[in-house]
C-alpha cells in the first residue's frame, strides 16, 4: 500500500513553500561567477592563456587544481565547457618522471585524477631500477603543503619575481665589478642541464664558484672513490649476484649511500633451489640490515673500524696489528673466512665515515673481484665536499662572498655549525634561499624566492652512470614559483624557456631514441660507462684506520630515520605518523640505550595503565660542550654495549604546523659531518610519553604467528617438520586444523578469487606498503595524542618481532620445556624481555579477508560481508560502530573512526584545509565518525582492472591485478592476484611448501598468505 504522507526537508519548507520552490527550480541559486577571475584584469595579466583556451583546460572535478595553480584557493567550481580529450572524468591517468631532491631517488608513475596528482607509483619499464621509499610516497602530500612558500619575499616582504630578478642580476654585476665572490650552495644536483648551466655562468665570470652540500654527508666514501677511479661517485652495488655479504656498519636496506639496494637483496634471501645469501652485520644501531642479517653483531664504530683492518688482513694477507677482545676477533675472523671463500661471489660493504675504511672497502671487493661490486654505473647522488663547504663558511665570515644562491639545501638547520654559517650569512650582501618553504634558512636570506614542487617542474636526472630519466610536471604550479634552471637562464642571458633548453640539451644523452619516448617511458639506458680504476695505499689506509681508538665514554652514532630521512618532509604528517620499523614509535626522536647501559644510568622504559609507552629523559653533552636536553630514551634491544642512537632529521620549527614541530635537532651534534661522537649521557627529571604502536616487545615463542626454520632443516627435512600444520580435536581425535571446518564452503572456483602472497624472507619492513596503502584509501592522520591511545588508522601495519632467545628457535625451546602453570606464567612473562642481541622478524599484518569471517557472524546490520573475489567488504552506511567485529577478529586489524578527522578543525592535517585535501582518491570514500574500517584489498583497484580488460575484450594478465601494497613493495615480498588462475604466481605461490596462513588452528581460512621464514644461520 502506497503512503499519501507529505514529508518535507525543511521549517521554512512547510512554512513558506514558494520560496522554497523557487529556489529549487534554479540548477545554481547563485549565478556561477566566472567573470569574477576570467575577467579580472589583474587576475590574468601574468597568465599566458586565453579564455577560450582557460575554459577547454578546466572541468568540475579539475577547477580545484588548476584555479589554485592561478591564484589560489578555490570556492566556486565550473563546468566543463569544452571537455579536453585527455581528460576522462573518473579515468586515472599516468605519467612517467624521476625525483631526486638531494637525498631521495626513483623512477616514478604518477596517478592523476581530473588534472590532480594523487598517488605515487614506481615504474617498472625496463631500466627504470629505483622504487620508490616510504618519503617518496608520500611526497605527493608534501606538494599539497599549504605551508609552501607561495611567492618570493625580499627582506621578510612580499615581493614578485621581476624585483627578484632584478636584485639578483645586478648583484652579480655589483660582484663582479668589485670582486666579490658569486658562489652557487646546492645540494647534489644529479642534472646534467641545471650542471651545464652553472658551468656556463662560472666560465664567463671567473668569480663565481659551486659548492655542493650534503646534508648528511657521504663524503668521505666519494672522497675514497675520486682517490681510485678518478670521479666523485659511488658504487651501484648488485646485492643479487652476492652470496655471502658483510657489512661493516652499513645500513644498506635504509639510507646507507642513497638506499634502493633492497630489491637485489631480497633476490637472494629467498630460497631457491635449496641455496640463499648468508649475511653479517656488524653495528652499533639495531637497523633495517641488521634485522634482516643471518648473524649479527652489535659492536661499537671503534671496533667496526678494527674489524675492517681485520678482515682486510685476511683477504689480502696482510697483518696489520688490530685490537680487538677474543670473542669479537673470532666472530670477525668466521666472516672473514666465508668472505675470502666465497671469493667473487662475497660483497664487503660498509658505513664508517672515514676514507681509509673506505679505500679498503674498494680493495677488498678489487681482491675477491666480487660480481656485485663493479664501477659501471656509478651512483651519482652524492658529490658533496664537506671541505669545500667548510672553506665556503670561512669565506663568509671573511666577507669575501658577495652574492649567494643557494638550492636545496638549508644549512641553518642541517649544519652542527649553523651559528658560523648565521655569522658569514651577515657578511654576504646579498643572499638567495631557493627553495619550496620559507625554512630556517630562507626566512633569514635576503631573498627567499619559491621553486615548484618535483611534481611541477622539468628536470633531467643522471643517477647511474649511463643512464638518463627526466622529471616532467603532472600538475601546473599551484603558487608563483620558479625553476631554479630558470633563474639560471636568466642570469646566463638565455632566451626562451628550461623546457626548450632541456629539449635540446637532452639530445646528447638519448642517441638512438627519441625525446617523446623518454619522456614516455621516463628512462632511458645507453651504453653502460665502467671507470678504469687505479689502486692506492691501501697498506697505509689499512695501518692509519688501526690507529684508531675508542671513544671517551659513550660513542653517539647519528643516523636517519626510514619515515624522516634527512628532514625535508618534516611537514608531512603521513611520515612522523609512520611507526619506525623498529621501535615502532611514531611522532618522535629519541636516544636509544643497550638494556645493560640503561640500568647502569638509571633510564628506563614502561608501559604504563592505559597502554602507552613512557620512557626517562637524558641530556647528551658532546666532548666540545654541545648539549641536547631532555632527550627522550628508548631501551632499544641490540644496541651495542657503550653506544647510543640517536636520528637527524627533527626538532623543526620554521614553515612547520604546530603539530609537525616534534623531537630535537640532532644535526647540533653532526661536529665535522662525523656521525660518530663521544658523548657523556645523564638522565634528566621527568617522563615522556610515546606514541608507540606495538606494545608487546618479544614473539614468545609464538610460533603459530612467525613460522621460522633454517636453511639446513629446510634443505634436509619434510615441510611437515619446520611448516607443521596445527592440530585440533575431532572427536577426541588430533587432526589436522585445515581439515575441520565450521562453516559449510562457498565454491569460490568461479570468476576472480584474490590472494596476496607475503613472504617474510623478502619483508625488509621498509614500510613502503604502508604510506602507499594510505595515499590510496583516504586513510587519516590522528596525531600523536590518538595514536597513544591506541587508535591509530593505519589500514596494514607492520609487527615487528624480537627474540627472547639469542634465536626465535631457542625461543619455541624454552616454551616447548614449560611444565605447569606456574612454570608457564613465570616463563611467558620473563620471554616478554628481549634478548641483547635478538633476532627480528618482520611481518605485515592486514585485514586477511578470511573465506570464513568471524567478523561477518556477529555484526547485527550485515555492515560486513562476504564477496565473491575472495575480499571481506564494509558497507559504511550500514555500520552503526558496535564494534563486535573488531572483538571477533583474531587479527585485530579492525579500526574503529573515533572522530570525523576530515574538515575537522580539532586535527589539523591534509583533511582539514583545501589544499590538502587535493591528495584525496575519489575512487575510495573518506570515512565519518563511529564507522569500522580496515584494509578493503583494494577493491577499487581490482575492479578496474577487471573493468578495463573487459572494456578491452581480453582476459586479465597475470601481474595486471595490484594493491596499493603489492604494487609499492620493491623487494617482491608482496605477490597479489588471482589464484584461480592456475598459472599466476600468487597461485604457485599460495601452494608453495613454504605457504602457511595466520592462526590456522582458528578456522578463518585467510585468502593472505604467509611463507616460512627461512634463515641462513
């Protein structure tokens, strides 16, 4: 039966219906305001595009983007008018480009949506051979920063680029007619073009200079290299042609010399054939390398560098003195050994800043003639000088620098020094800060001028020697910046504009290709370039580096954090809330402390009533006097004995939201770019509250959780052995787990079933996957008050495990000989404390989209169910955020939306203001309030593969199917697909001997996959 009842919308609806209907009648209550800014002469006298030609570009869903490349935020949206034929709404389109910004590099597609970028992809066209990192996928947020410099300031004011241009040409001249020093401060620039252009400004004023700055510095290992091979550069590493590696203090899976040597790695951790890489590790730190290392041995830098001279006595047969206690000379002496036995095979490398550690780095790979060392290719992404900059501030402070230009780099913060660079800075008549923020170095230039994000600008890269990539822009710029090339133009007196020049200059790196195919593809691989090397004292570089003693007290080693990097990003709220893949604390530095220090300094670490991480402050005082205060300490399981962490990249404050200005400024410690330095470490009054996202600390003998085996039993006995399958009780009966089932089964044999393959040996815990799961799925950024609660969003996290046991092996033992319940209390909770020198598993842990979903039984609304591909949907307009899901699930991948953080001016993040907000895939709902979310597996993402293959009139090829996180892992350890496609690879692998799911023993059937950690030992 129909109902007659008349509803209405509104008071004012029912009380005064003709005015109401009036409105209603109009499409647009106000008439859209075009004329506003189209005829705004002031408006469009600095753009170059007509009308016409303004309204064909822009559409509805592109007026945000590219209205606030013109002028700014935008409050009206337009129509198209003229729809551009590239454009297809509800189309994502892809372009190829390259980054590097000084300290960060890859080969990159970039998804945009109606002319927004969005989401950073890696290319994977053959040559491009650099992933992206977790800074790098989220730097697509980093372009939608509204605390961007936005046009350029002169003296603190606001200004235009025609005064800046003015003010840099005749301070040039002004320089050159009284022989004032010009001189260029950039980061490495790994540009042919903008490295032409500088050269040309240089060979027609004789005044001018180029100083190049690195952050944080590898200079000592370019230092070594230049000595042997005649270049500034450093080795590619081919870690998939080692099997047998070394590493002496190199944290090759994190930042060591650029990072992007995981994926090699992880060719030889997986087990083929019954063979797979053996790796040592030597540190101070617990790193991403020694978390991964077969054996690792927490020694301080003192006794790296005589474990160095150690190991190159025996490869060369030298015998050099070195002074060493007896357990580490034998520890060293084994790994020598396999070294020298694995002959070409072997890769020696390491991270000690000092050149003669660094010279017989080269001769031991020159002597094993190791395959994975070799000098095609050169890495040229560091070339800084740290003499050269020291030089550079003592010629400023004696005023013989007259103008400055400096480009990524900002020394106020990054120097130890920065009050000598302050003081030379004064001297300097006129200095120019290019750069994307108005950082602590900008805001005191002279000029601050701004340059576009990498999405936004032209660029050429040669990161390999041989190589060629270009940068393109995806988005116009969204404020009034400039190239740093185009200034370089302008003041060289070059007509026309970087995109002509770069045009024509790129002709001479592509020889057989053509520019509209590099452009296409992004990279471009010419004839492979090997520097013929020579030799040096390497006995003398040997002799000189056993010299060496230990540090007075504690020796602080500096190193930088996989979600800060050197500190760029430090804005970008998706990275200081990303968990460190090892202490799993976010929003934060800190000192780490060996558990054996701690105690003897009184510092400590607890896990207080409502769950959150606390931990004591110290003060760390440099043996010339620098001091931090009140730095927070974690107990950090695997510090070597008598050192202490600590990460750069931190303690920020300019062109940063209140939020984002967290942790100190360890670059105050960075003395002479060692990062190494003997400090005095005292607690200090008070507590610190982390944001720690993992409060269990060991995997207590878990087994059923992180399967774990070695090489040998692995090669030797049956997978039911070291891959056994739980049982359970059927009919007082032990069964196989797998083989009982509650439920009865769908046939799922039909249409798509999608799997994601997870292979622990091949997890590195980088925690790419993890940013990237983010940029796809609108997921929100909490802050630190809410992720101490324990509500963190993060759709996949990464568990990080320690061993209680020098070996998780040893750990089943001990809970394998527990005898009694009191026996199993006291034991359990003494296996809570990890070893000194654990091992570490990774595992990434999403919502497994179980076949029999405990979840989909208890929610009363159906708000979760099943689908036929395999995948676990949400409905969000059913939820009502009972919450009984996330009590059933046995994963606890199951968020629950405390609060509304999009246009939420409680969290001020990318959500909260226009500009962020860009960021946003339109395919994937942004959540409200008191809604379950969790991993989707990427249903948008599947769905259009199947779409545009069926668009296409062909079957889907294995490989086309991705999520977020398989697409993003570098190391191969993420396989997703169809396994009803018998011959995909998620299949094989999903039948693999090494497969296992997550607590079988419960029932849940995951449709992800795990496979057996296989260890080296």
């Amino acid at each position: 039966m129909s109902s007659n009842k008349k509803y209405w919308k509104s008071v004012e609806e029912l009380e005064n219906g003709s005015i109401v209907e009036a409105l209603r009648n109009n499409e647009f209550v106000e008439e859209i305001p075009t004329d506003e800014f189209l005829g705004n002469a002031d408006a469009m006298a600095s753009s170059s595009t007509s009308r016409r030609d303004f309204l064909k570009y822009v559409g509805f869903s592109t007026a945000a983007a590219t209205l606030a490349a013109c002028e700014g935020p935008v409050n009206k949206s337009i129509p198209y008018v003229l729809q551009p034929e590239q454009i297809i709404p509800g189309v994502a389109d892809y372009y190829a480009t390259s980054v590097f910004d000084g300290f960060d590099f890859a080969n990159l597609l970039v998804k945009t949506r109606e002319g927004r970028p969005i989401k950073i992809d890696n290319n994977t066209i053959s040559g491009a051979k650099f992933a992206a990192n977790a800074r790098i996928h989220a730097s697509i947020l980093s372009l939608y920063d509204n605390m961007r410099l936005k046009e350029p300031k002169v003296e603190g004011k606001d200004s235009a680029w025609s005064v800046v241009d003015s003010k840099i040409k005749s301070s040039i001249a002004e320089a050159k007619a009284k022989g004032g020093q010009v001189v260029f401060l950039t980061n490495t620039l790994a540009s042919p073009s903008t490295e032409k252009l500088i050269a040309d400004f240089i060979g027609s004023n004789p005044n001018a200079k180029h100083v190049i700055y690195d952050a944080v510095s590898s200079s000592e290992a370019l230092d070594a290299f230049e000595a042997v091979y005649g270049e500034r550069a450093l080795v590619d590493y081919d870690f998939s042609k080692a099997s047998l590696i070394v590493s002496v203090g190199a944290d090759f899976l994190g930042d060591w010399q650029g990072g992007g040597f995981d994926a090699g790695y992880a060719q030889g951790r997986i087990p083929k054939n019954g063979k797979m890489s053996r790796h040592f590790q030597l540190e101070a730190n617990m790193t991403l390398s020694g978390a991964a290392a077969d054996k690792r041995l927490p020694i301080s830098v003192a006794n790296q560098k005589q474990a160095l001279v150690l190991i190159y006595n025996i490869i060369t047969g030298s015998s050099v003195a070195v002074n060493l206690s007896p357990e580490i000379k034998a520890e060293v002496t084994k790994a020598a050994q396999q070294l020298k036995a694995a002959g070409s095979k072997g890769l020696l490398v390491s991270g000690i800043q000092d050149k003669n550690a660094q010279l017989l780095v080269l001769a031991i790979n020159q002597v094993l003639a190791s395959e994975a060392f070799s000098t095609v290719g050169a890495r040229q992404i560091r070339k800084g000088s740290d003499a050269q900059v020291a030089q550079l501030i003592n010629d400023m402070k004696a005023g013989s620098v007259h103008t400055l230009i400096m480009s990524g780099v900002n020394p106020v913060y990054t120097l130890a020094d920065s009050a000598s660079f302050v003081e030379g800075l004064k001297k300097v008549k006129t200095s120019v800060a290019l750069s994307i923020k108005e950082d602590e170095t900008a805001a005191i230039a002279t000029i601050a001028a701004p340059v576009p994000h990498y999405l936004e600008a032209w660029g050429d890269l040669v990161l390999t020697k041989g190589t060629y990539s270009l940068t393109q822009p995806t988005i116009r710029p969204l404020f009034k910046t400039k190239q740093f090339q185009d200034v370089l133009m302008f003041i060289n007196g070059l007509s026309g504009t970087y995109y002509d020049y770069l045009k024509a200059y790129s002709a001479s790196f592509i020889a057989g290709s053509t520019w509209n195919k590099v452009l296409h593809d992004g990279v471009f691989v010419g004839a492979p370039v090997a520097l013929s090397g020579g030799t040096a004292d390497y006995a003398g570089a040997a002799a000189e580096l056993a010299k060496s003693k230990a540090a007075n007290g504690l020796e602080l080693v500096l190193y930088t954090k996989t979600g800060m990097g050197d500190g760029q990003q430090a804005n970008n709220p998706w990275l200081q809330e990303f968990p460190d893949p090892i202490t799993r604390v976010s929003w934060d530095n800190y000192v780490t402390v060996s558990n054996a220090d701690a105690k003897t300094l009184g510092l400590s670490n607890e896990i207080v009533a409502n769950g959150g991480l606390n931990g004591s402050y110290a003060t760390i005082t440099t043996a010339d006097g620098a001091k931090l205060e009140n730095v927070p300490v974690i107990v950090q399981p695997g510090q070597a004995v008598g050192t202490v962490g600590l990460a750069l990249g931190y303690g920020r404050k300019a062109a940063l939201k209140e939020e984002m200005q967290v942790g100190l400024n360890a670059y105050a410690l960075y003395k002479g770019f060692n990062d190494v330095q003997s400090v005095e470490l005292v607690k200090s009054a008070g507590e610190h509250e982390f944001a720690c996202v993992q409060g269990q600390k060991t995997l207590m003998g878990r087994g059923d959780i992180i399967k774990e085996t070695s090489l040998e039993i692995f090669n030797t006995k049956d997978s039911k052995i070291w891959n056994e399958t739980p049982k359970v009780s059927l009919d007082h009966k032990e069964v196989e787990a797998t083989s009982v089932d509650l439920w009865e089964s769908f046939d799922r044999s039909v249409g798509h079933h999608f799997n994601l393959s997870i292979d622990l040996n091949a997890c590195t815990g980088c925690g790419a996957c993890v940013i990237a799961c983010h940029a796809e799925n609108n997921v929100p950024v909490v802050g630190k008050s809410e992720v101490r609660r324990s509500r963190d969003m993060h759709w996949l996290r990464i568990d990080r495990y320690y061993s209680s046991e020098e070996t998780f092996v040893g750990d089943n033992e001990r809970k394998e000989g527990i005898a009694g319940l009191s026996s199993s209390l006291s034991t359990f909770n003494e296996m809570e404390k990890a070893s000194d020198n654990p091992q570490v598993a990774f595992q990434p842990v999403m919502c497994q989209h179980c076949n029999h979903a405990p979840c989909e039984t208890v929610c009363p609304v159906a708000a979760t169910s099943h689908g036929r591909q395999g995948q676990n949907h949400m409905a969000y307009n059913r939820c009502v955020g009972t919450r009984y899901c996330a009590n059933n699930c046995p994963y606890k991948v199951r968020r629950f939306n405390w609060f509304l953080y999009n246009k939420n001016s409680e969290f001020d993040y990318h959500m909260n203001d226009d500009l962020g907000r860009m960021v946003l895939n339109p395919d994937v709902n942004v959540r409200s309030r008191g809604v379950m979310e969790k991993c989707s597996m990427c249903i948008q993402m599947t769905q259009a593969t199947i779409l545009n293959a069926k668009k296409e009139g062909r079957e889907v090829v294995d490989g086309e199917f991705q999520t977020a996180c398989s697409a993003a892992c570098s190391s191969g350890a993420m396989i997703f697909g169809d396994v009803n496609d018998k011959a995909s690879k998620v299949a094989k692998l999903a039948a693999d001997e090494r497969s296992y799911h997550l607590l079988e023993h419960v029932g849940t059937k995951p449709n992800v996959v795990y496979h057996v950690k296989v260890r080296n030992t």
